[in-house]
C-alpha cells in the first residue's frame, strides 16, 4: 500500500471517530483566541539576505519567502490528501471560495460575495471574475460545482461530510453558483476554507481516475502560487501566478518550502536566517523559549485559530479494561497535565478541561474536573478490582508512539511515568508513519497519542438548529456528558510556536493561518 | 593459572580491566546508588552538572542523568554480554562443523558466512530492528546474527589447523564420536582466539546497540546510553552534559574491554606470551 493511500485512510478513520465519538466537539465559529505574543523583542538588527524588493503602493512587490516543510508531504494537491505538509504547501496553490478572519468571520475568497436565504437552505455565491488556472484557462461556475459537489465528496472525507449534504447545485451563469442544501445546516457557510473546500480545475478532472491524473504532479490550481519545481528530499519551488485575479497580488516573487528532517539543523537554519518563517513543530518545544531571543523574529501562536488543535490521549475503548468508564476516570486523574504542559510542552500549551475548545463558541465550562490525584486513581482502579500484583503493577498496556517529531516519544515517556504511580504499567511501542497510521486504522492499539483539528462540522442536532440558545444548550449537555465518560484522555489545547521574520507582514493575518494562500504576505 | 599471572602483569590489560570492574560495579549496585526509576522526572529539566542531588544535570524532561548512566550500564553489558554469547553460538557452531567435517558440509557453511559477510553488518542489524519491532530480545538477535560470521571464519581456521594434528587423529582412531573430537579435544586447544575475538565482540555488541538507540530503534521502555545520546543529540547546544556523560560511558567501556581482550590476546599467544 502506498503512503497517499495509507493516509487517505488514516483520514477517513479520523473522520468516522470524529463522527461516531468526537463530533461533539465541533463547532463551526470560534471566538478569537486570546494569544498574546509569547513575546515582544524590541527591532533589532535584521539579518542582511539581499531579497530584491521593489516598493508598491501599499504593500512592497517581490521578494523569496524561504520557509520550511517536515514532512515533506507525498502529494501537493490537497483535494486527495489532507496531511498537514500537504495543506500547508497546498494552500498557495489551491484556494477556495472564502477565507476567515483570525475570528472566524467569513471573507472572501474566489467569491467575492454570498448570500444564504432566510430558511438556511440557499447559498449563492459570485466569484471574482478573472480567474484563472495555473494552465491559464479560467475558473467558472462549473469548476465549483465539480470541486464540491463531484471530486471532493469522492476524494475527501471531511469534505464529504459537510458537500455531501448539497441537493441541488446550480450554475445560472459562468460566476454565479447556488448550492441547495437537503436540510439546514448552520456550519456550512465555515466550512469553505482552503483545506476543506479546494477548487479543482474541472477540465483537467472530469472523468478522470482522480487519484492517478497524471496532473496531480503538476498540482494545477488557481492559488497566488504556482508550483514551478519540486526536489524530492530537498525543496518545493513554488513562484507567483501570474494570471491571479487579485490587483497586484501576490507580492512575493516565490516561495521556496525547504524540506529538512532534522529538528536541530531546522533551528539552525532559522538561526542563521536562511528561513523566514517556521510552522507546526518545525521548531521542537524546548528549542522555542532560546530562539524566541533571536531579534529578528516575531513568535507567535496566531493563525490556527481555524483548526484549534486539541491534544489527546487515545484509549482503545474495545479493549479490556478500557471499555470500563471508571479505568479511564482513573487515567485522567492519574495524568499529571499540569507538570506534563510545563515539561514536555515548555508551557505552550493550555490545559483542556473536555473536548471543546475554550477558545470555541460553544464551549461549556461547568464540565467534571478530574485533576490530578494519584489517590483518586487508585481507589477507582481497586473500586473495579484492579489490584496491584506484587510488583505493583495492577495491569499493563501498550502505548503507541506517534511517529511524528521527539515531542511525541517524550509525552509517550511522561505518560508511562505519570500513569506508573497508580499501578498502572506501560510499554511503549514505536513504529514508522505508515506503521502508526495502520495500526490505529485497524483499531490495533491500545494507547496513542493523538492530535484532532477541530474543523466546521456537524453534530446533526445543533448543526441543523439556527437558534443560538438552543444550540449552546444541547453542546453544553453532550460535553458534561462525554467529559463524565472520558472514552479519551482530553489534554491539551495545543499551540503553536510560529517564528516569523519581522520583515515578513500579514503571515497570520486570518484564522487558516500558515494553511492559506499568502496572496497578501509582503516583506515590508 | 600461568595465563592469569601473566594477565596481572600486563598493564594496560590491567588498566582496561579495572575500568570494566568499575562498570560493572556501577551497574551491580545502580539499584542501591539510584533507587528511584530513571525515567522519573527528579528535578527541573535541563539543570547542568553538580545542580544539588544531580551529579551530573538532568535531561530535557528533568530525569537524572547519572541515574541513566548507571541503569543504563546495565543494559549496555547485559545486551553485550547476551549478543555475544548468541554470536559465538552461532560462530563456533558454524565454523567449528566446516571445519572438522571440510570437503560438501564445509563449502555450504563458508557460502552461508559469506552471504552474511557481504551485508554490511549495521545496515542488516537496523533492517531486523526495524522489521521485527525494537525490543531488547530482537536488538540482542539482530547484533548475534550480524556478528557471527568473524567469529565462524576464525573457528574454522582453527579446527582445520588442529584437524590433522596427531592427538586429534589419535582420538578419531580410537573410535570417538565426532561430537567428543570436537568438544573435548580440538576446542579446549583452539579456545584462546575465540575468547579475545568474543571479548571484542562484546565491545562492538554495545556500540551496535548505541546506535540503533540513538537511530531511536532502541527499545523504548529501557533506560540506555544510546538512547540517551540519541534524545540529547537536539538538544546538544542547550545541555551538552546529556550527551557528553552517556558518551563518556561508552568509551570508557569500549575501551576497557579492547584493552581487556589485547591483554588475553598477548597472554595467550604462545608467541607474544613467551617473550615476556
């Protein structure tokens, strides 16, 4: 099995466990995130790479953006995969009909203006005109129609589940698009952002085997950037569409997505400013507070606001003892957080109290709060019958470390020490990605790490009312619920340290962040 | 006897081997010296050496680094000791069948060795690791079978040489079984190279395994120096002592045991040995 294949997969799983147990946690609009800057350095010198700028109105023209991609993705066109490297690569190539505001307001995107009828069911959405493809043919109507309701629904399992949900699209003229909805559905007008909702060039597409067009190596869309050249295990050149609909967009020349595997030689490379700007976990957790010193970099944790990592501790509820609600009450207590944020994640993170969000609309406070006491865990673990043998031990389970950076074998490593207090022993496993992401497709784990974006999407009841109250009504009933339930161990609201050069404007100036198309980043 | 009284004079077989006792010692005694688990979190990460209860700093999560350098010894000579013993196994039961019985039986063997000796002994020990999974039984495998075949090449040279000799003849004539010949008579006499190969061997043994731990191949759920070096390898420029400690454990043992087995190697060369 190839690893596209592997991870479409792993995706759909993800998906279907956000339906089956996670789907609570959606919700479509999230309040702005609270983040102040992990700190303000004072502008100091800048490091001297000459970068060919010439001034516009406005905002400055050219200029090479050098960042950074780890992983380097298999693929560049997101419609058919939505891993991380992939989205974040992706996001300058292909655009979407709206962007959001770092508060989750829509913008707009290849629509330069929508309207929803009274009744929630009719969307209609005028596009820009003058878009084109990176081939040069342009972008209509029928390419918004195909994406969505054709190419995505097949290629795409978060998308499927909110396109999907589309019953009549038409197209009464070569800008126009109205999408009828089966039954009102609140979220849908968030859930068009660049990674859910690509506009693929039908023309290319239609009736093709989507996954083996020859095309996805020249990954064709009608972003500010277009893929020039791609060295497998060096860099992805990507240089500016000529041809792109926004006046005087975009401002940079190219951007050039360095793949480097090493986290030391990724800190150095920023160190020696050789990269502008830095995502994800491209800078590990314990390398941020010393390169947060650095002058000529802004640190900050904006731009994820659309996705609002949520961190977890997967539980195999199909396996014994986990399937018993009290085992996994005892692992949440037994789970040290606050000394795990501080060491594991330097403080980076904030603490979780259930599977919403706190920076999200919906978000219930009043929620069981475990805590942490290593009492508490051992009188639920004896409760069940649980005794510790005459090594201490009352049960041993196997943690899968994710396979994805040192931050993760460390927390796998805090884990087993945390939950090793309360007689609870684990071993840890390592595997490979391709490993990883088998074996939690196939339910072959017992314990793993796990991170989840909260994306737009649905849980049917409240998606589908429009009264406000009685959508925070019902979200607040289903997390009391589920936090009295743990089926996972909910840790951490994650964050990010983004580095950015302080030359560099408007990087996380919507709530997609790093993820979107940087038509509007300048070096100023 | 003779060959220990002339191990006690050779001195830097002596040096070598107070080191080793050194090592030894500290892994007998972890346990005592180091009560808690080594992977618990004892201290504020990142503390530099000579920080109050933490002789030689903490990693990036705050566990002790002299609690891992002294439990970790104890992996690093159990799987040495262990590995070896599996590749001498394998290599003397190998080369010593090649040799006494020669002609069909030993071209087989030799093919064999040198299908193993043409794979590039890391790369194949880090393909087994990470086929069968890293655990502390597949590491200690995969160093057996990719350090054997010296040892069979070596045991064959040497039964071939003792094969024709009189008192082996002698022995053969009288009717004893081949298993006997072998066992009791050829291999007491051709033991010597094979416990300074094996000596040697151990030493290799735990360089492997350092760096299938530091590769991350190690088993995750024991305390070892290659691991050590291997989580410390990012964070070098913040916490030098994380890597400089572990490394300086596994030199020194490295090198007392090379230094152990050129000592049994000059004391039990007849030639080198009769000079003295």
């Amino acid at each position: 099995m190839n690893l596209t294949s592997r991870c479409k997969k792993k995706d759909d799983r993800q998906a279907l466990l956000r339906l089956v147990i996670v789907s609570v946690n959606e919700e479509e609009i999230m309040n702005r995130r609270e983040f102040a800057k992990l700190m303000g350095v004072s502008a100091a010198a800048l490091s001297g790479i000459p970068l060919g700028l010439t001034r516009a109105a406005g905002a400055t023209k050219g200029g090479t953006l050098n960042t950074i991609i780890q992983p380097e993705p298999p693929i560049l066109v997101t419609a058919l995969n939505q891993q991380q490297p992939t989205l974040t690569l992706g996001g300058k190539i292909y655009e979407s009909l709206l962007r959001y505001s770092p508060d989750l307001k829509p913008m707009p995107g290849l629509a330069q203006s929508w309207e929803v009828s009274p009744d929630g069911l009719t969307y209609t959405f005028k596009l820009f005109p003058n878009i084109t493809f990176h081939d040069g043919k342009p972008l209509t109507s029928e390419d918004v129609v195909f994406s969505m309701t054709k190419m995505l629904v097949e290629t795409h399992a978060r998308a499927r589940a909110i396109y999907s949900r589309i019953a009549k699209s038409e197209t009464p003229d070569r800008l126009t698009v109205v999408f009828t909805l089966k039954a009102p559905f609140a979220p849908f007008l968030t859930a068009l952002d660049c990674t859910t909702g690509p506009i693929v060039p039908k023309h290319i597409y239609d009736g093709s085997d989507y996954r083996k067009n020859p095309a996805n190596a020249q990954a064709i869309g009608s972003g500010p950037f277009k893929l020039k050249e791609w060295v497998k295990g060096s860099h992805v050149h990507l240089v500016r569409h000529d041809g792109y609909y926004r006046k005087d967009e975009p401002y940079l020349d190219e951007v050039i997505y360095r793949i480097i595997p090493d986290a030391a030689s990724r800190s150095l490379a920023l160190e020696q400013g050789k990269i502008q700007l830095t995502q994800w976990n491209d800078i590990e957790f314990y390398d941020v507070a010393r390169l947060s010193k650095l002058p000529n970099y802004e640190v900050t944790t904006k731009g994820y606001e659309y996705f609002a990592p949520h961190q977890w501790l997967e539980l195999n509820n199909r396996v014994k003892p986990m399937d018993d609600k009290r085992f996994r009450q005892a692992i949440a207590h037994a789970l040290d957080l606050k000394s795990m944020a501080a060491r594991v994640y330097f403080g980076m993170p904030k603490i979780a109290t259930g599977p919403v969000s706190s920076k999200t609309k919906f978000y219930e406070p009043d929620v069981k709060r475990y805590g942490y006491s290593v009492e508490k865990a051992k009188a639920l673990l004896d409760d069940m019958g649980l005794k510790p043998g005459p090594d201490g031990k009352r049960v041993t389970l196997k943690y899968l470390i994710p396979p994805y950076g040192e931050v993760y074998q460390r927390a796998g490593e805090f884990i087993r020490q945390s939950l090793g207090r309360a007689g609870i022993d684990i071993q840890l496993e390592t595997t490979d990605v391709g490993g990883w992401a088998d074996q939690f497709s196939n339910w072959d784990y017992e314990m793993t790490g796990n991170l989840v974006y909260q994306y737009g999407r649905l849980f049917e009841e409240a998606a589908s009312t429009i009264d406000e109250a009685k959508r925070q009504e019902f979200y607040s009933k289903v997390q009391k619920i589920l936090v009295e339930d743990v089926p996972v161990i909910w840790m951490f609201e994650a964050a990010y340290p983004t580095f950015i050069d302080k030359r560099l404007k408007n990087v996380t100036s919507t709530g997609v962040g790093i993820h979107e198309s940087f038509s509007s980043v300048y070096f100023g | 006897m003779t060959i220990l009284k002339a191990f006690l004079r050779h001195p830097t077989g002596m040096i070598g081997l107070f080191f080793l006792l050194c090592v030894v010692l500290l892994a007998v005694s972890a346990p005592w010296l180091f009560p808690d688990d080594p992977w618990d979190m004892v201290g504020a990460p990142f503390q530099p050496p000579l920080t109050e209860g933490l002789w030689l700093g903490s990693d990036m999560l705050g566990r002790d680094v002299a609690a891992g350098i002294a439990h970790g010894a104890r992996i690093s000579l159990i799987i040495g000791v262990i590995s070896t013993l599996t590749s001498l196994t394998i290599g003397v039961t190998v080369g010593a069948t090649a040799g006494y019985f020669g002609g069909k039986v030993d071209e087989i063997m030799m093919r064999l060795t040198e299908l193993f000796q043409t794979i590039p002994g890391f790369v194949l020990a880090i393909l087994l690791v990470a086929t069968l999974g890293p655990k502390i039984s597949n590491v200690i495998f995969a160093i057996g079978i990719v350090s054997w075949p010296p040892l069979a090449r070596l045991t064959r040279a040497e039964f071939m040489r003792l094969r024709g000799r009189e008192f082996v003849q002698a022995a053969v004539c009288q009717g004893q079984r081949a298993m006997t010949v072998v066992l009791r008579r050829i291999l007491p006499n051709a033991i010597s190279p094979i416990i300074v190969t094996g000596s040697l061997a151990v030493a290799s043994a735990i360089l492997i395994e350092s760096a299938l731990s530091f590769m991350g191949l190690g088993d995750p759920n024991l305390m070892s120096w290659g691991f050590m070096i291997g989580a410390a390898r990012t964070v070098i420029r913040q916490a030098w002592w994380m890597s400089v400690f572990p490394g300086l454990a596994i030199l020194l043992t490295v090198l007392a045991i090379n230094l152990v087995g050129e000592g049994l190697n000059d004391v039990m060369n007849p030639r080198i040995s009769r000079r003295r």
